[in-house]
C-alpha cells in the first residue's frame, strides 16, 4: 500500500481530512489539489485546497534584445 498525502481541514470544532492528489497546474507550476464538502454543525461547505509548489514554474526564457 503506498502512502497518501493527506491535509487536515480543522473549522470551528470540526476536523476532516482530505486526499491531496499531485497536479500539474496550467501555468506550469506543480504541486498537490484536493476538494470536497465538510458537514460543521448543521451547516455544509465546500473546501478546495491548493498547495503550489514555489518555484515549480518553469523560467520562461529571456528574448534576445536586437541592437
């Protein structure tokens, strides 16, 4: 069994966790996304995480300057 990456959502005095899936985002940048909803009391809510991986994003390359 291999393991997860797991984020724990902790809102008033309610706790949940949610599965991190890896995500290449369209910009470029890597990391980890997860989404779903979480019951707090008689309320629901719809939690979305986002971990961006810094400088993940490839370098775009500099354009030569013509004289």
């Amino acid at each position: 069994m291999s393991e997860m990456d797991i984020a724990t959502i902790q809102l008033n005095s309610a706790k949940q966790n949610f599965i991190l899936g890896k995500k290449n985002f369209k910009t470029g940048s890597r990391g980890y996304h997860a989404q779903g909803k979480m019951q707090v009391g008689d309320k629901n809510y719809q939690i979305n995480i986002l971990c961006v991986e810094i400088g993940s994003k490839p370098k775009e390359k500099e354009e030569k300057k013509e004289e």
